[in-house]
C-alpha cells in the first residue's frame, strides 16, 4: 500500500520527528498537513512550517503550512476543517506535537506542568476528537500518536512524575479511542523509541551536545510510522509499537544507517519494560 494521494495532518511537523515522517511520506505524493506554531525562525532552533513545507514539495509530496497551537481547540477544528477542505478529505492523523520537563516535584513550575498536560494530554485528545469526523470519510485512516507503551513500573514515575503522567495520558488517548472506534475503522496506535532520537530540540535541551552522538537519527521513527500508515486500519489498531521492534518484524535487518555516531553505546530511551530486548543488530 502506498501513501500517494493521501492527506496527512501532522502536528508539530516544522522539525524533528515530525519532519522526517512528513518528507517520508512526501515521497509517495502524499498531501502534508505542517501544524505548528513555529511561522518565525526559533533563536535556537532551525526550522518553520514554510521550510518543512518546501523541503516536503521538494520530496515530491504536496503542502499546506498552518500556523496552529494545539492548546487552542477552536483553532484545531478550524485547522482540520481547512486541511480537509484543501486537500478534499483526511486519512492520516500524526499526534507528535509534545512538551517535556523532566523535573522532580518540588522543582517542577506550574507553567511547566500546565504545558505538558495541555500540550501532551489535552492536545492530543482534542485534536485526535477534530480529526474524526473527517477521518470517518476515509478508506483507511489512521491516528498515530508518539508515546510511549503504558509501563507502571516506579522508576519511570520517581524521577518525573508530571511529565511521565501527560504522556501516558497520551498513550491512554490511543487505547480508549482505539477501542470506542475500532467499528468505524479508524486506526489508533502509538509509537515509541527505543533509544534516543537526534532531534534539534533534544540537542538544544541537551547539557551534554555528546549525547546526541548516542542516538539513532529521526528516519527510524519515518521509516517504522510508514509500516504502520500503510497498514490496513481495521487490522492494526490499539498497538504500542517500538520502532525497531516493528520494523525487524518487517523484515529489517540493518539498523547501523540509523545511528549517528555507531561506534558509541546507544542511549537508552524511556519507558519500555526490563525485558522489551532490542532485535537482533539493533544495538
């Protein structure tokens, strides 16, 4: 199955993650939704929905940069209404918009946790609630959300409870909707990594600018969410999938050409069980 054709919302998508998912598509002639608040360069960050909008038309897919905050749900369905209209439908939803502090309670700032929670947990619930009336349109459609396998083991609670509570509220927004529209055929899954991802936030955030050489580059997470997108969507739905697990499945073998630096030790990512092993080569 091919993406061509098909319209995907992306939030989140002027870098990063997002991006690679975006250009991937792009190269079946996919139509691409850039949702993000980012219209002016960031002092520290490259990227703006009108360069991720030209970097996709030149992958050879089609464009519509919006100037968008998930926090604002008005705003969200009028950006839906507008991408379908623009494109004549929706069949791909892309939650990968997130916020992240990972600080201990007595340093965590109420502005820290509101952004997570209405970034993470709201944003993604009430974006996922605008898309549906559209995706229900669709021959086969997809919400895919980046976030994590819910794992209740304490160590993952410990050290950052507020930022580890909005993204599994992320992933319990794939696990309901999975469930209440599993009759409609609309798809919703999630997908998480099992290292560290080179993301230009990441290496600004970073204190450590060596860490990025431990990390595997966004295309792995591309490349795994193209496996899932192509999927048929009354098949695979209510999945926490784990980028390199799923794509050994497929069939790959090869997981050097994702590492940026591969003579170090991958960083370890977050949130997966004690014994969630990595495939064969991909450490």
């Amino acid at each position: 199955m091919s993406l061509a054709g098909r319209t995907i919302f992306i939030s989140g998508a002027s870098r990063g993650i997002g991006l690679a998912i975006a250009k991937h598509a792009a190269r079946d002639g996919a139509n691409i939704i850039v949702a993000a608040k980012t219209a002016e360069p960031h002092a520290h960050l490259p990227g703006t929905i009108y360069t991720a909008a030209e970097e996709i038309e030149q992958a050879g897919g089609k464009a519509l940069p919006l100037v968008l905050d998930i926090r604002d749900t008005d705003a969200v369905e009028a950006a839906m209404a507008q991408a379908a209209e623009h494109f004549g439908g929706l069949d791909i939803l892309i939650n990968n918009a997130s916020a992240i502090s990972k600080t201990p309670v007595e340093e965590t700032e109420v502005k820290r946790y509101d952004l997570m929670h209405d970034i993470n947990a709201r944003g993604t619930f009430f974006v996922s609630k605008a898309a549906i009336p559209h995706l229900k349109k669709s021959a086969n459609p997809h919400v895919l959300t980046m976030s994590p396998p819910l794992n209740l083991d304490p160590k993952w609670f410990g050290p950052h409870v507020a930022y580890t509570m909005s993204k599994y509220a992320m992933s319990m927004t794939v696990l309901g909707m999975a469930e209440e529209f599993r009759k409609d055929g609309i798809a919703f899954n999630a997908l998480w990594p099992r290292y560290g991802i080179a993301t230009a936030a990441i290496e600004f955030a970073a204190a450590d600018a060596d860490q990025l050489k431990h990390c595997r580059t966004p295309q792995i997470m591309a490349d795994a969410a193209y496996e899932i997108l192509t999927r048929p969507s009354r098949e695979c739905t209510g999945n926490f999938f784990i980028d390199d697990t799923l794509l050994a499945s497929a069939g790959v073998t090869d997981f050097a050409h994702y590492r940026i630096d591969p003579s170090r030790p991958p960083r370890a990512g977050m949130f997966l069980p004690d014994d969630d092993l990595p495939p064969p080569g991909a450490d």
